[in-house]
C-alpha cells in the first residue's frame, strides 16, 4: 500500500521530464482506480472539440480597462458557475471587436481558470446573455465536441468535483508567482456515470440552477435599481469646481470627496423621498447597529481546518462564495471568535481592496462558523425588527449609496481603503414603505440564493467518486480542492 509521506515510481513512468511529486500522487491513482466501477473515466481531451476544444483569452492593456461596458472577464470574476454581473473591468466595443472572433465565444461554453493559485480550476458557463464578453489570457474557453457524450451543464458539475479538483491541483505547477495547469487540464479524467439516467438527472439540475439563478439576479437588479457594479472611475463633476477653505474635513484634499454633483443627487433624492437620508453613524449612536473588523491569522492557519477563514475575494453578488478559499483550525477559530465571527444576520462589507470595496453581502446558517479577514467590516444588527439586515443590505447596494463609497475611498500604500468613512455614507430611512419593500423583497432572493448554493452542492455529490477507504482520514498529496 502506498506511503502518503513516500513513494518511488519507475524511470520509464516519469512524464515529460516532470519530477514534482504531486504529479505522480498515488492516491489518485487509487481514486481513478475504485472510480471506474461506476464511471467512465473520459479524458477531458477526448470530450472537447478536436479544433477549438481549448483555447486561452488574450491579455489586454490596462489603459483599455473602463473604457466601455463589455465585460472583459478575469479569474476572480467567476462564482457559483457563472460570471458575476458586478464584474470588474469593462472594454469598449473597439477593443471587443479586435479579439472578438478569435476568442469566438458561444453559449454553452464552459469556462476553466487556468492561471493563479486556490482559483485554478474553477469554472462557469457561458449563457445566451454572456456572448458578449472577452477572456483574459489566464482563462481557457473549453467547448465540447458535437458528439459528445455528455453536455455542457454536467460537464460544469463534473469538473467541479473534488475527484477532479484533486487531479488539477497535482497538475497545477508553480511559475514564478503564480500557478498554471498549462495543457496538462486536458488530460483531467472526467467521471461519467455509467447509468446514463444520473447524467441526464445532473444536466437537468444544473440547467435549472442556472435558469433560478438567472431570475434572482434580474430580481436583485430591480430591488436596488442596479447592476451591482462598482466602478472605480473618477468623479463625474465635470472640469473643476471649487471648494470653501470652511468645508475642507480632516485636511482630506481629494476632490472626489466633495464631488457637488454627488451632493446633488443627494439632496434631491432626499427631496424625492421627503425625508432625510441618515448617516450609518446614527445607527452606530443608537445603538442599532454594531460595527468592527476583522482579525489577520497569518498564512500558516491556512489550510490547519476546516472553519471559513472569510476574505474580500469570497464575497460576490451580495453572497458569500459556497467554496472560500481557506480554512483554519478550531483553535484559531477560538482564539479570534470574540473580534472576528459571524452570524445569521450579518452584514459583511470590503473596507479595504481596489474595486471590491464596497462590496457586501449577508450571512446565512450555511456559513456559520466563520472568521472574517481584517479587510472586511462586520455590520450587526442588535434589533432585527427595528433595523432589518436584508433592508440594511438592500440600501447599501442603492446605486447612490455605492457612489458615495466611491467618493470616500482612499488609496492607501498599494490597496484602496474606506476606512471609518463609511460612517458618513447615507442611506434613505429604513422605516420607509419602500424600504421595508426592499428589505422584504431581498429576503426572498437571498433565500434562494442559499438554496442554489446547497443544490450546487448536491448536484456535485451526485456524481462524486468514491473515496479508496485506504485513503479516508490521511492528508492528500493535493492542496485542498
């Protein structure tokens, strides 16, 4: 039986002068080998098109990012098996148009992070509504052969097993300061069920998540008047305008943060709802609200358990991600639970990052036990009648709110904080009709949305392979899938 602390392989099975370990990982080989009995073990190559099966996006010039509204998708910009609609750089149609038929993409494509770290491996599909995109050069766009066995819906669940997780991180090599697969996903054993009655159950499932996931974003687009997406541009204030030596607070010199035009709007929205908006520092002052941030555990809790060590990078459309990158022990948990847990309720948003900031989402039963990062400020609500959370979320996300996160966010050394400006953000009053519609009506999506994480969940389980028995309670040669 094999060591998982050591083992030699023959001369004649090392494989393109590769002597990295993991490659090599004998329990995959004990995996590939109990999962046969169920699955057909089809080399991913031999699904895809022979001609445009498997081809990378192209790297584009930061001085193109912002200048339209085309999403040009990057490894972070995929979750839950889709694109998220608040993607984060946006190119204008002269750049699509350069790329656009060589990247040739289509509907029912399925997109494979091939370059980064914890990200490799991670996929989404393209829908009817997302042709209309370009991929970085760290992302490949995979496309099945027309005879396929399978299809593309349960080609995303397959890949995102952790049977193939494991095989993607053994092929995952480092190169300089970042990880890359390179070709050797094409040679990932995808596991198809020899009962063709399980493949067709998996195609119907996805397919229906994504069409449920389709509904909650055009509904959370209409609750908050917005497509979510938060820009980084500068202010719109036109030219110049000038500012009364009085106004000036806490020597702050950046003209966005005095942007008249942003003023404006408030005041006119502020007409419009004919009462004030209030600052979340009234909250704070009556008690309602409860605000900290959270607790850096250092790299070497990484990976010591299986708690949700919760970062910037796993918050998107308004949810917290159902795989967060890393996990830490129960120890550590405890050590920092008193500053930095969450529950049920909470409000999570990035204080500190580019154009995550701003960003937010709640925390469902699903996520509990959970640590936050020191980049994100925890919002708590103490009277969840008086001071709804999902109404709190809703008006966080008002497209006018967002802008005056914008105005406040500073950069800081290499990152861009908010910092305890937050406070001074206003919101329209949470005791309004149409707030409390907001409020309800976002209830009702996040809990949704909860549930297609759990089904994701289980779509995948379905087609799990089993684990070797030999294997079951000893560390994997593999970084966590």
């Amino acid at each position: 039986m094999p060591n998982h602390l050591a083992f030699s392989i023959n001369r004649k099975d090392i494989i393109s002068r590769i002597l990295i370990p993991k490659y090599y990982n004998p329990e995959l080989s004990d995996s590939i080998l109990a999962a046969s009995e169920k699955f057909n073990l089809v080399p991913l190559c031999d699904l895809l098109d022979p001609i445009a099966g498997s081809q990378l996006g192209n790297w584009i010039r930061r001085e193109h990012y912002g200048s339209g509204e085309i999403p040009y998708v990057r490894t972070s910009d995929l979750s839950h098996w889709r694109i998220r609609p608040d993607f984060k750089k946006g190119i204008s149609e002269a750049v699509y148009k350069r790329y656009a038929a060589k990247q040739d993409i289509r509907e029912n494509d399925v997109l494979f992070v091939a370059h980064g770290t914890y990200l490799v491996g991670a996929v989404a599909i393209v829908t009817a509504a997302e042709t209309k995109i370009l991929l970085q050069d760290h992302i490949f766009r995979l496309r099945l052969r027309p005879d396929a066995p399978i299809s593309s819906f349960f080609l995303l669940a397959a890949l995102s097993t952790s049977f193939c997780r494991r095989q993607i991180r053994a092929c995952q090599f480092s190169a300089d300061i970042i990880d890359k697969i390179g070709e050797r996903h094409l040679d990932i054993m995808v596991p198809i069920p020899k009962d063709q009655c399980i493949s067709d159950v998996v195609t119907n499932s996805v397919e229906r998540i994504i069409e449920k996931q389709d509904l909650n974003r055009r509904s959370v687009a209409d609750i908050c008047s917005s497509d979510m997406r938060m820009l980084r541009e500068r202010a719109d204030t036109r030219l110049h305008f000038s500012v009364p030596r009085k106004r000036i607070l806490s020597r702050i010199l950046l003209p966005k943060y005095y942007d008249p035009l942003l003023e404006l709007e408030l005041k006119e929205a502020e007409a419009a709802d004919d009462e004030p908006w209030i600052m979340l520092s009234e909250l704070v002052d009556q008690g309602l609200l409860i605000t900290t941030t959270g607790v850096e555990v250092g790299k070497l809790a990484y990976g010591t358990g299986s708690i949700p060590f919760l970062r910037t990078s796993d918050i998107a459309d308004l949810e917290v991600k159902r795989d967060p990158k890393h996990c830490v022990s129960e120890q550590i948990f405890l050590k920092y639970a008193s500053k930095a847990e969450v529950k049920p309720g909470d409000v999570l948003l990035v204080r500190d990052g580019t154009y995550l900031v701003g960003s937010s989402a709640i925390i469902g039963g699903e996520e509990v036990p959970s640590l936050i990062c020191g980049g994100l400020y925890r919002l708590r609500s103490r009277d969840h009648q008086r001071l709804n959370p999902y109404t709190l979320l809703a008006l966080l996300n008002l497209p006018l709110v967002r802008r005056q996160m914008r105005a406040r966010q500073f950069t800081r050394d290499v990152i861009d904080t908010l910092g305890k400006r937050l406070f001074e953000i206003r919101i329209p009053s949470l005791f309004s009709r149409q707030s409390h519609e907001r409020g309800r009506r976002l209830l009702t999506v996040m809990q949704s949305k909860a549930a297609l994480k759990t089904e994701i969940g289980r779509v995948i389980m379905s087609i799990e392979p089993p684990i070797p028995q030999a294997s079951v309670g000893r560390p994997s040669w593999s970084m966590r899938a």
